[in-house]
C-alpha cells in the first residue's frame, strides 16, 4: 500500500513548528495521538485527535493524522472525510491532496484519486509514487494512453527508485497490451520480471506463452 508516505507525514506533523493550534490542551492530545499512530494503536489515536479538534475546530493536522489513522485501518471512506475537512481549512495542502488521493483510490473513486494525485504532483509531493498510482488509476479507467504517459515519467526518471520503475513497467506491460501491442507489452513485463517484481512473472503466463 505504499504507506511510508503516511508515516512520514505523521512524523513532520509532531516536529514543534509544524502544529498550528494555540490551545494547550488540544495539542497535549494531538501529541498523543501521534504517538500512538508509532505505536500502531490507531484506534487510541484516532480517540486523541478527536478529542484536539473538540478543543480546536481549526486543527488542520489533527483532521489530517485523524485521516492517517483511519487509513490504517482501512476505513478510507473515514479518511476520506477528514482529509477533505483538512483541505477546507487549506486548500492548497498537496500532502493532503495526495493523502485523500490514496483513499479515493482504495474506494474505487478514480476520476476524483486522479484529480488530488495531479495536485499532489503539481505540489511536488512524490513525483514517482504519485505519477505510478495516478497511473494504475487511469487503467482503472481504461484510458490506457494516459496511463503509459505517466508509467514513462517513472520509467525514464534518472533518479527513480528500482522498485517504482519496476512497477511501472508491469503496469506499462499491461497496459500495451490491453491496447493490442502484446510484443511491446510482453518485454515490459519481462523486465519487471527482472527487476524482482513478483506480480509480473503471473501476467507473463497469462498473457504472453
């Protein structure tokens, strides 16, 4: 699921200069429910954030590590809600626009994951991570093209991680070939194959003996 993202963005939210609420008692539970997002009770950290926002409707990052925590525990459709209540108070919070982005992934809402993915890149969050999935959800929709344009931003990246260029090119492969160029398809997945990416080697006996 990619979650790194997520973690790190919990981590810059309980740096001191990052929190935005002057109200001491609402901070003392944001701080906890941080905490606890580390320690993998996300349940106890949804409780805290939920009590910082009774304390400060304004909270931005409390909304946003709310949305983090349910997001863990898959109720997307939960962070979907807080992530867009963040983005109210700011609009122009590409890490959020990227979070609530995963969520309408995961909740099959690919026109409106595309839209917060191309903000998020707009923003500068995570290009290849974000050009990957935005990709994954064109196929989703078929727009077979539009997704090969992205899969090529990763691919060629002089700077791009192996296991992202690997899943670029399975996604690229598949791609190829819903558009009938089997040949074409075939070697990319032949290549993530290569780079150890696991997934590739079932679509190479399905689509390409």
């Amino acid at each position: 699921m990619n979650r790194i993202l997520f973690i790190i963005a919990v981590l810059l939210m309980s740096i001191p200069g990052f929190s935005q609420s002057n109200n001491k008692k609402a901070m003392e539970y944001y701080d906890n429910g941080c905490d606890k997002v580390f320690k993998k009770d996300y349940t106890g950290a949804i409780a805290d954030f939920s009590e910082a926002i009774k304390r400060d409707s304004g909270f931005i990052q409390a909304y946003e590590n709310r949305g983090v925590a349910k997001f863990y525990l898959k109720d997307n459709r939960g962070a979907f809600a807080d992530y867009t209540r963040a983005l109210r108070i700011n609009p122009n919070d590409y890490n959020t626009h990227g979070r609530r982005g995963w969520a309408e992934f995961y909740l099959q809402e690919y026109r409106e994951a595309i839209a917060d993915f191309t903000k998020a890149i707009e923003g500068g969050r995570n290009g290849e991570q974000y050009y990957n999935i935005r990709g994954q959800a064109k196929y989703y929709l078929q727009d077979y093209n539009g997704a090969i344009a992205d899969f090529n931003r990763v691919i060629k990246s002089w700077s791009g991680e192996k296991y992202q260029k690997s899943k670029a090119l399975y996604w690229r492969g598949l791609s190829k070939i819903n558009l009938g160029q089997k040949d074409n398809g075939c070697l990319d997945l032949g290549k993530a194959a290569d780079m150890g990416y696991s997934e590739a080697n079932e679509a190479i006996q399905k689509h390409c003996k």
